[in-house]
C-alpha cells in the first residue's frame, strides 16, 4: 500500500541520508573508486533479487545513487523503506 507523506517523512528519521524527491525514495553513496562503486551495485542487486524488489540504480565515478519506488503502487510503499534500510546494512 502506497504510504501517506506524512508516513514517508516518518520513516526517513530512521534512514540517514535518504530522502523524498518527486515520489521516490532516494540516496546517494559516495566511494573512492570506480570499481568499488561497482561492488556496491554488484551487492544492491543481490539483495534487490532476495527482497524481490528491484531498485534504479545510477552508477558515475565514484557515485552510487539508488532510487527506490513500487511501480505497481505508483509510490513509495513499505517495500522501498525495506530494500533500503537492507541496502543501509550493507552500505556499513
């Protein structure tokens, strides 16, 4: 289920640097090299594939920016808050 803005704002106090722009769930994570922005998104999508949601990513040198939304809600749902604080773990 679609959740409300209010619930969006809510959920991002537990998420440091993610935000809200236009309807998706939003981060960008910094690295010092290519390859090891590669790793990262190497690692997002192994634990998109376990969460069965698929997050957009942007790889640029030394960029990772992950953009989550339900495409069949049409927003953010509890699903991205999920994938994202699994990606959080990750992230270290």
């Amino acid at each position: 289920m679609k959740l409300s803005p209010e619930e969006i704002q809510e959920r991002l106090i537990g998420l440091d640097g993610w935000r809200e722009e236009s309807g998706i769930l939003m981060k960008s994570y910094r690295f010092s090299s290519y390859m090891d922005g590669i790793e990262f998104v190497n690692r997002v999508a192994e634990t998109a594939e376990r969460h069965h949601h698929h997050p957009d990513l942007l790889l640029t040198y030394g960029r990772v920016d992950v953009l989550l939304k339900t495409h069949d809600e049409d927003g953010i749902t509890d699903k991205d808050f999920r994938l994202a604080a699994a990606i959080e773990e990750l992230a270290g």
